[in-house]
C-alpha cells in the first residue's frame, strides 16, 4: 500500500511541461474568434450588409419563382 501511494504522489506532485498547455489553446481559440468576429463586422459596414441582404433578397425570388 504504501509503494503505491510512493507512486501516486510523486506522479501527482511531478511537474509536468505541458499543464498549462489547455488554457493557452482555449486563449489562442478565443482570440481567433474575435479575430474572425471584428473582421465580419467590418467588412458588413464597409458595404456587404447591402451584399447580403442582395444575396437573400435573390435567394427568396429563386424560391418563390419556383412555385
């Protein structure tokens, strides 16, 4: 019993190179995300919020043209 408690601390208190490894994955992720959300945004008030509504506005016409 005691080996095995020997084994379980020193695996537990070992310090291990990648624990922190996570939370700066899930920084990268977010900071891709808000990346990502800062350059719809801008590209939606430089003119593509009239593309996409010109998009839809298309796509309801093909669909009601259809029936």
């Amino acid at each position: 019993m005691t080996r095995i408690a020997i084994r379980l601390h020193s695996w537990w208190t070992t310090p291990r190179p990648d624990r922190g490894q996570a939370t700066a994955e899930y920084a990268l992720v977010l900071l891709g995300a808000a990346m990502v959300g800062l350059i719809l945004i801008g590209w939606a008030s430089g003119g593509g919020a009239g593309k996409i509504a010109s998009l839809l506005d298309r796509a309801v016409d093909a669909v009601m043209g259809a029936f």
